[in-house]
C-alpha cells in the first residue's frame, strides 16, 4: 500500500477495491503492509530499500502485490505491480518534483524486475511497453471495476430532481485533465445559449490549491457560474454526480478513467475526450471530441445541454456500459495472476 495508502483519488479506489473484492471471494489470505502515511521522499524511499522488507519478515506470503507504481528493493518473494499509466513521462508538470524524478530513475528498473505488470486498459498495456520497455508477456490487461454506491444510486426523476444546466468536472484539474478548456469554451458561447447560462462544478479541488485556475475563472468573468466544491466524501458523490446534467472530462490523457464511467452508472451523460484510454472504457456510450478542438467541445456540450433525446441515449447506453466493469471480475483475474506467478517464481528480487 505505498501510496494508495494516502491516495484518495483512482489508485487509492483501485487498491482498497481489489483487496476488498479478493478478501470477499476467499481463495487469497491476505495482509497488508503500507508505506508513510504523508508525503516524505526520505522516509518513502527509506521503506522501498529496507522497511517492506522488514515487514516481510513478520508476515510472510508467497507473492506481493503492489498496486500503486512502486515496488520495494530485496524482495525476497514474486512482485506483481500495478501501473495505470505512463503520466509521470508523459505529464512531468502533473507531478510533484520527487515523483517525476523517482520515475525517471527507478521505475523502468523495478517494473522490469516484476513477475507481472498489471494495469487497467490495452492503451495503457501498450503506453507502458514502450515507455518502460517492458516485455510484452509480463504486462496484463485486467479492466477495473466501479464502486457499487455508483451503480445501486437511484436514478433521480427528470422533473425538479436535474440541474439542467449545471455541469459537473470531476476530480483534481491537473494540467493534462484540461479544465482550461472548458472555461474557455463556457466563457465564448453566446450568453442566450445553454452553455452560456450552465453553470460547472469541480468536484474534487478547491480554488486555492489550483491558483492559475482560479484567476483563468476570474479573468473570464466565470465567478459566479464555477463553483469549486473542493473533496466531496465518497458517500456523496454518486448524489451529486446523478443530479446533474452532464459530466465533462476532455482529459489529454488517461490510462483508465474511473469518473466519467462512475458518471455513466448513475445515469448522467458524459462528454469526454478521444484520448487514451476512454474511447476503449467508454465505447459509445458517451459523445467523444477532440479536447483540444474548442469548437468540437463547444458543439458537444450544447447538444448534450439542448437535446433531450441525446441526453436520454446517453443515459441508458451509459448505464449498460458501466455495467461491464465489476470489481468481482477485477479480482478474479487478478487471482488467476497470482496463481500464475506463484507457479512460475519469477520476480524474486
């Protein structure tokens, strides 16, 4: 658990969802082991090179799973990793100084000592191939699941439970997740419009952690139309998220994209960007655009806001979509990965 310990956001969820669904199912016993609970390069680095392995020693088992990037040194049993993307070379600016140079400096080495790679879609199967230049045979596709608070939500009434015109952006609008553009196309369309009216909400920031943000807003003239409703609690979110009239995601690059799928589950349209991973988790399920075809955005955000039987489509193609993705079938196959890399032996390092 070094980082999804701390993590709330996708390896967090992906790391607590798995251990929960493989406990549940009973063919693995399992414990957990689990680096600095805050930030601390120092102290991080200190735990990959001596302390996993400490702790090791007082719970012993046949293969670790690491299910956030990093796996420790001088294992002394199998290591299977999970790796959702390669954002940290693709991203830099995303990332904070000590990330960006962990990764440049260990991660291809430890990923390539792993007896498995996991990761979430084919697009991030081939992403991590070529940037860590890793074996084809070592890294497996294993889709994830979706929280069951998102896919049991009660799919609100059309008539006074829909905010018609509100928007929601989901999560931290870190550079490559492109809120610029969003403001830029709510800022441009013509007051009368239904994009002019809508109003957003960023559902996972607050304003002063994202200043450059929060003064592109207020040169915009947005103030009043984007609310920054910092971490909303996971019990919330699916509420929240149903309620409105769409969800906007034109990410730049992702390896899976848990926030728009969790959109589509509860029945809310989505707009999303063709990048990465989300034409193949999303199908078409959702209306796909250029993220950085403002026009393009523009189009797709007022068809979705003026057309009814757009949004209707959506919801239901939505809903049977993000129905494909269990986090029972997650931990299926992942069990059927550590059978294999337990009857093999590999990764002993």
């Amino acid at each position: 658990m070094t980082f999804p310990n701390r993590n709330l956001g996708g390896t967090g969820v992906y790391a607590h969802s798995l251990l929960d669904r493989v406990q549940r199912q009973g063919e693995v016993t399992t414990s957990e082991i689990a680096g600095p609970s805050r930030s601390n390069f120092v102290a991080t680095l200190a735990w990959l090179l001596a302390g996993a392995r400490r702790a090791l020693r007082q719970r012993p088992a046949d293969i670790l799973h690491c299910p956030g990037f990093v796996a420790p040194w001088f294992v002394p049993i199998p290591v299977v990793v999970t790796v959702h993307d390669a954002g940290g070379r693709r991203f830099p600016d995303d990332h904070p100084l000590e990330w960006r140079a962990y990764d440049r400096a260990f991660i291809g080495g430890r990923l390539r000592s792993a007896a498995r790679v996991i990761t979430g879609s084919e697009f991030a199967r081939r992403e991590l191939i070529e940037v860590y230049r890793l074996r084809p045979g070592q890294v497996v596709t294993i889709p994830y699941g979706i929280d069951p608070r998102f896919l049991e939500a009660r799919a609100p009434a059309r008539e006074g439970e829909i905010d018609e015109l509100r928007m929601i952006f989901p999560g931290a609008p870190v550079g490559r997740k492109n809120l610029a553009a969003v403001l830029l196309a709510m800022a441009a369309a013509a007051g009368d419009s239904a994009l002019g009216r809508a109003r957003l909400d960023i559902s996972g920031a607050r304003a002063e952690d994202f200043s450059r943000l929060a003064a592109l807003v207020r040169s915009l003239g947005l103030e009043r139309r984007v609310s920054w409703l910092g971490r909303v609690p996971a019990e919330e979110l699916p509420a929240l998220v149903s309620r409105a009239s769409l969800v906007v995601y034109p990410s730049l690059y992702e390896g899976f994209g848990f926030p728009p799928l969790e959109a589509m589950a509860v029945g809310t349209p989505v707009v999303a960007s063709d990048r990465g991973s989300l034409p193949e988790v999303l199908g078409d399920a959702a209306l796909l655009v250029d993220p950085e075809d403002g026009r393009a955005l523009t189009q797709a955000l007022e068809a979705v806001l003026q057309r009814p039987d757009l949004g209707q489509r959506l919801r239901d193609a939505g809903r049977a979509r993000a129905r494909l993705y269990s986090w029972e079938r997650c931990a299926e196959a992942t069990t059927q990965v550590y059978r294999e890399v337990a009857a093999s032996g590999q990764g002993r390092r």
